[in-house]
C-alpha cells in the first residue's frame, strides 16, 4: 500500500473541489434569488456527500504518515495544514453555512473570505503531496 501515492491523490481532489467551490460555486450562490435556504441545504448535504468521506480519508492517511514518519518535517508540515483545514470546516465554515441555511444570505461574503484558509491550506499540502511523492520516488531524502 503506497499511502504516499493516496495522500497525492487526495490532496489532489480536494484542492480542485476548494477550488471549483470558491472560484465557481460560493461567488454564484449570491444569484440565487427564490428559495435559497432550499437550495443552499441541498448544495450543503450533496457536496457533504462527497468531500466529507474524502477529507476523513486524507486525516487517516496523513496521520499514518505522520505515525511511520514522525521525523519527516514535510509530514508533520502536511499533518498541520490538515488540522488547520479541520479546525477552519468546524468552527469557520460549518456555523456560516448553518446561517445560510437559515436564509441568512447577508453571511455569504463572510463564507467566501473565510474559505480562503481552506483553498490557501490545500493548495500548500498538494504542494509537499507533490515533493514527498518525488522525493519517495527519486529516493532522495
């Protein structure tokens, strides 16, 4: 089992979900004029669907890693922008989205601004996903 290899993958798929939903997604939702909170809790229970399993994933994988590694600096740099990324989804984001789903759309700029930590965090673990790949590959250390 190549859990460098899954850890690439996955850091690969939530960075481009981070970054459809910021660039593409959240700035639209300010277009839905009829029954938002519809389809805001809707949006939020199908993208759950998707990402939520797919984030507890990469939190296994990254902390078997961090586990079989712990002297792996970029590891423990890839384990931290996983917490921070955790910590930002449950205290940042999940109570804006449940406002939203209240028809509070006056919190939606918040979602998007606060989400920046998120795209910013993904972004810099698919960057050392990519360099402890190459370097396990190459066998450089």
């Amino acid at each position: 089992m190549n859990l460098v290899l899954y850890n690439l993958i996955i850091s690969s798929v939530l960075t481009a979900v981070i970054l459809i939903t910021q660039i593409i997604n959240y700035p639209l939702f300010k277009y839905v004029q009829n029954d938002f909170s519809t389809f805001h809790q809707n949006y939020v229970k199908r993208i759950g669907f998707i990402v939520a399993p797919i984030m507890v994933l990469e939190l296994i994988i990254v902390s078997i890693m961090l586990v079989q590694d712990f002297d792996n600096n970029l590891i423990k740099f890839s384990a931290v922008l996983v917490f921070i990324i955790w910590i930002s989804t449950f205290f940042m984001q999940v109570p804006i989205h449940n406002e939203l789903s209240l028809n509070k759309k006056k919190n939606l700029h918040l979602l998007i601004y606060s989400n920046w930590v998120r795209v910013i965090c993904w972004m810099l673990k698919l960057i050392i996903s990519i360099m402890i790949f190459n370097i396990q590959i190459t066998g450089l250390n």
